[in-house]
C-alpha cells in the first residue's frame, strides 16, 4: 500500500516514517483491500499534532491526535484509525 507522509514544520526522520508505515501495515491488514494513507505531522511552538487518513475503497478512516512528543502522538493517532 502507498504511504504518503507530509511534515508541516517537522522534519520526517526515517524513525517517524518507519513508526508510521508499521502502524498502517497492521491496519491494512485489519481492512484488507486498503487504496492509499496519508500521515500528517505538524508542530506549532510546544504542540504536536498527528493525523492519520486510511482510505478504502468504501470508507475514510481518520485518527488524530495531539501532545507534546512526536513519536508518542503518531502512535496514538494510529492507535485511534486502527479502533
């Protein structure tokens, strides 16, 4: 499946890439027939904010979340597209 990452004042580091193609591995394989994903990472001043959009051949599926590490809020935001 292709995944599309884009970084709004964030860097993306082959971490955070990794992190987020592992998290919709395993919701590709929840859905099966997966189209596309698309991860959007931003950061304003102490906030960090991460959205994850799945989109299936009948549904979109989105899962956001915000705090104050990277690594932690993309991992929620998987968590909540993946429930």
């Amino acid at each position: 499946m292709q995944v599309e990452c884009t970084g709004r004042q964030v860097t993306i580091t082959k971490a955070l890439r990794t992190l987020a193609e592992e998290g919709i591995a395993r919701i590709a394989i929840i859905l099966g027939k997966t189209t596309s994903a698309h991860v959007v990472l931003t950061a304003e001043k102490y906030r960090q904010m991460a959205e994850v959009t799945v989109k299936t051949r009948l549904q979109t599926i989105v899962g956001t979340a915000e705090g104050t590490a990277m690594e932690a809020v993309l991992r929620e935001a998987i968590l909540k597209a993946e429930t």
